[in-house]
C-alpha cells in the first residue's frame, strides 16, 4: 500500500509518500480502507520531536495519523462490535498510522457512522469534535449565559467550540489573525471576532463584558496568548491551555491565578477524556449526531492528496488553513 512515514524527525520535508506493507489487523483490531485521514496539529508535534515530559515518543519509523474514516476490510479474531463492510471513524489523541491506504485499529477506538454522515465529515470531526465536547462539558462546563473566549477560532477546533459553547447557551467572543477568518468565526456563530495580531484581545473581552471578563478562555494557542488570556478573565474564571500551537507556555507561578482573581488552570488532554470505550461512545456520538441532525457544521478548508501530507503540514504549521484539514490516500 501507499503511506507516508517519518524516518527520522524534522520537518515537513521528512514526510515521506512511499510504498510500505500492509498493516496486519492483530485480534482486537480492525483494518480499514482510509477513505479520508484528519490532519491534526499534535501530527506536527510528533513529527518534530516535540514530546510531553519525555512520553510519546514514535519508534522510528513510523506512519503519522491519528484520525480517520473509512470501510472495515478485516477484522481480528476478537473483535466483536463492527463487522466488514461497516462505515467507521477513530480519533485517537496519541494514535497513529491513517496516513495510509491502510489502518490497523483497534477496536476500541471505533465508532460506527450514521448513513447520512459523509466519511470526510467524519473523518473532520472525531478528534477535535471530542475534544471541543470534553473542553466545553467536562474541563469547563459551559453554563447558559456564560461568555466564553475561544483562540483561534477559525481553526478545526475553534469552530467546534464557537458551536458547542453557542449550543450551551454561552456569548463567545474568537480570535483570529484575518479578516477572512474573522468571516469564518462569525458564521460559525461567534458574537464578536478579535483579530489578536493587532488588537488586545484581553482589553476587547473586558469590554464586551462590561468590565467583568470571560468565565473560561480555551487558548489553544500557548506562548503567545498565556499571559494576557489571564487579564481576559473574571475573578474565579477557568484557563483552559489545551494546546501551543505558537510554542510552550513558560514555567508559570500559581502564586498568580490568586492574585488574578481565584483563577483556576487546566492542562487537559484527549487521552484522559477517552480513556473508556464507553466514553468514546457517548463524545463521538454526540458530535456525529449532531452532525446527522445539522447542528454541528463541519468546515473541511483543505483537502489534499496523501502525497502532499508534508504541504498540508506547511499550511497547517503557517497559519493558512481554516477549519478541517484532510489527506485523501
Ligand atoms: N489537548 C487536547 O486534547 C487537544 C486536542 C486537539 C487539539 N489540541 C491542540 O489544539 C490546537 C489546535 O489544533 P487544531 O488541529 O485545531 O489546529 P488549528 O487550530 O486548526 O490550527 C492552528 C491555528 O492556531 C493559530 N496560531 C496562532 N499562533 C500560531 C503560530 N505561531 N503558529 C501556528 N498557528 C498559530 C492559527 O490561527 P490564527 O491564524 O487565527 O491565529 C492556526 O490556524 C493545537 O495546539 C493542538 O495541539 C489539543
């Protein structure tokens, strides 16, 4: 079969397209034709050796990938829930291996999709669906009338946290880095957009609340956002730092979120969210029912072919995507 696979860490250069050997399922796994595989920002992490405290490092070489969507072909001797044939979807935090024709999965991981979700759709919304669910329900459960902050929100998970916030009942305020995903937020129901590169973002949600702050900031963001997502809060709001696409968040004195106001700080993870196959079946269920019913938009911005895995992580890396980037093998 055809993947792409990282020999040796670096960047987007290292992604390799080649031929490789089939994966074989073992007996809690199930194979799967790879109709559409999510490109997700932690493929870049892992691809450039960035790794948590020392975990999480891939054995080399390894073919990147931690979301899909696609037919089962085979399945292991063990494996009970979905049968050949079955349209499924995974999303797997610290997963890998869709960049291919080909995915061994296990089980575990797999959800069958509704008739009327399309397989890219899926494949979009398993991963950063689950976690905008976890984010807005378990890290902070976003409450009517709360007004939320969202960074990045023209990105995959931005979008699915304006809606998801919206749907609890919240105001949510984005930010963005242009014009055009400012339009791309507010469609995706965000009552005001803030493009962080040239105004305060924390001065601007003082102001559309009255002075008062946001309840909760998911900053996806990290370096660049920290500081200043802190100044953005109401006394006994929650930082939510769920991601550092702009780097690592430096060492911080908690000392600080009491002298901010009784702040609270979360450092969540998908993995900790999924860690049952009875939780992956209630969050992915609810993303793809609400997809089925047309409450949830999935945005896919970008689709390229498998082959051109290393441009989708130069876009994704630079900014220039929105929403949903996916590889087609
Ligand atoms: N903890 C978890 O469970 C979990 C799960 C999924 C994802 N994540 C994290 O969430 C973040 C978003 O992931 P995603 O896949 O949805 O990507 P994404 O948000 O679609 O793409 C990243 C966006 O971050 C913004 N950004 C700001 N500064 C940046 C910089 N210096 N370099 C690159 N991008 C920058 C850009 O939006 P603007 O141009 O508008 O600034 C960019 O489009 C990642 O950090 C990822 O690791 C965490």
């Amino acid at each position: 079969m055809k993947a792409v696979r990282v020999h040796e860490l670096g960047g987007p250069e290292v992604l390799r397209y080649e031929e490789v050997e089939a994966p074989e399922p073992r007996a809690d796994e199930a194979l799967v034709e790879v109709a559409a595989a999510g490109v997700n920002y932690l493929d870049i992490y892992y691809r450039s050796g960035f790794h948590w405290g020392g975990h999480h490092r891939r054995a080399l070489p390894y073919i990147p990938g931690a979301e899909g969507a696609g037919a089962v072909l085979a399945a292991g001797s063990g494996v009970s829930e979905v049968r050949v044939g079955d349209r499924v979807a995974y999303g797997i935090s610290n997963g890998h291996g869709s960049y291919a024709n080909l995915a061994a999965v296990p089980e575990r991981y797999l959800v069958r999709l509704p008739d009327a979700v399309p397989l890219r759709s899926a494949a979009a919304a398993m991963l950063q669906g689950m976690t905008a669910h976890y984010l807005t329900r378990d890290t902070y459960p976003v409450a009517s009338g709360d007004a939320v902050l969202v960074h990045a929100a023209a990105g995959g998970t931005g979008l699915l946290l304006i809606q998801m916030a919206k749907a609890r009942g919240a105001r949510v305020f984005g930010t963005v880095s242009t014009p055009e995903k400012a339009r791309i937020a507010g469609e995706a129901g965000a009552d005001a957009v803030i493009d962080y590169t040239s105004r305060d973002f924390a001065a601007e949600a003082r102001r559309l609340t009255g002075g008062r702050g946001v309840n909760v900031v998911y900053d996806s963001v990290g370096k660049s956002t920290f500081e200043k997502s802190l100044d953005a809060l109401a006394p006994r709001g929650c930082m939510v730092v769920f991601g550092q696409s702009s780097g690592a968040v430096p060492p911080f004195d908690t000392a600080v979120l009491n002298a901010r106001g009784s702040l609270s700080l979360s450092r969540p993870s998908l993995t900790h969210h999924t860690t049952h196959r009875t939780e992956i079946l209630a969050r992915a269920g609810d993303v793809l029912q609400w997809i089925e019913a047309g409450k949830l938009a999935i945005r896919i911005g970008s689709t390229l072919p498998l082959s051109q895995a290393a441009e989708a992580h130069r876009l994704l890396a630079s900014r220039r995507t929105t929403g949903k980037v996916l590889l087609i093998p």
